[in-house]
C-alpha cells in the first residue's frame, strides 16, 4: 500500500486525536472534548506557520506530526522546524512508516528555508530514541518544560 502525506483539515482532527490517544503516554492525556481539539486546530491554521500533516494509507490516517517554522537570530539567523505530536497507528509501527513520515518533515522543512529540523520526546520512550538515533539524530540539548 502507498503511503503519503498531506496537510490535515479540520475532518481529519478526530482521527488524529486518536493517534495520539493511541500511545503509551497519550493515553491517560488525551481526552478532553473533541470542540477543544477543533479550537487549537484553527488556531493552528490562523497562525499560518503551523502545520498539522497526516499520513494515510488505503484512505485510513496512521501518522501525523505537527510541524511549526521558526524564524531566529541564532545559529546565524537559522531558520528552524519543530516537530511534535509525531504519531504512527500502533498496528504499524516497525513497518517504515514512522522513517517515511520523519523523510517527509525534512522535506517540508527544507523547503521553507530551514536548516535545523528539531523536537524534544519524553525520557520514558526508549524506543523511539533508539529510532531517532538511526536516522542521524543527535541528542545534543537538555530539555525543560513547565506548566504553566
């Protein structure tokens, strides 16, 4: 089956809520009311720079990412993508799918000028480490959240 990618819309947004319910960690953080989803959604597309990509296969979405580009003065004035929210359908994890959908972030993120292509992922995802290791990911930074 053919994989590809595209920009979400906003009937894509419960399936993706699902994807990232469907997750070791996104399972006891994701369930609030889906019109909160659909809110942060549009506030995505108003912001212009933030961008929900979906993956589907035989029509069925089975990854998203979220991508935001970043203008900045370090590392030269670098313009930078973030990546989060990076999901891929439980059923088909270790299959390329999760490869094709970080290929497919280089992608969009070199072609909007961006020489950086960043994110965090919590400590207690070993696995997906790993994963980032071998496609030439560095763990370079120490990352800090708060709630606020």
């Amino acid at each position: 089956m053919t994989l590809t990618f595209r920009l979400a819309d906003a009937g894509d947004v419960p399936a993706v809520v699902g994807l990232l319910a469907d997750d070791m960690l996104g399972q006891n953080r994701e369930q609030g009311e889906l019109a909160v989803y659909l809110a942060a959604f549009a506030a995505m597309q108003d912001e212009g720079a933030n961008h929900l990509i979906i993956g589907e296969m035989a029509g069925e979405i089975v990854a998203c990412y979220q991508i935001t580009y970043i203008s900045g003065l370090s590392l030269s004035a670098a313009r930078r993508a973030q990546i989060e929210g990076v999901r891929v359908a439980s059923h088909l994890r270790g299959q390329g799918v999760g490869a094709a959908l970080i290929h497919d972030a280089e992608d969009r993120a070199r072609a909007a000028g961006c020489g950086l292509l960043q994110f965090t992922t919590n400590k207690a995802r070993g696995q997906a480490h790993r994963f980032y290791d071998r496609l030439g990911f560095t763990a370079s930074h120490i990352g800090y959240k708060k709630s606020l």
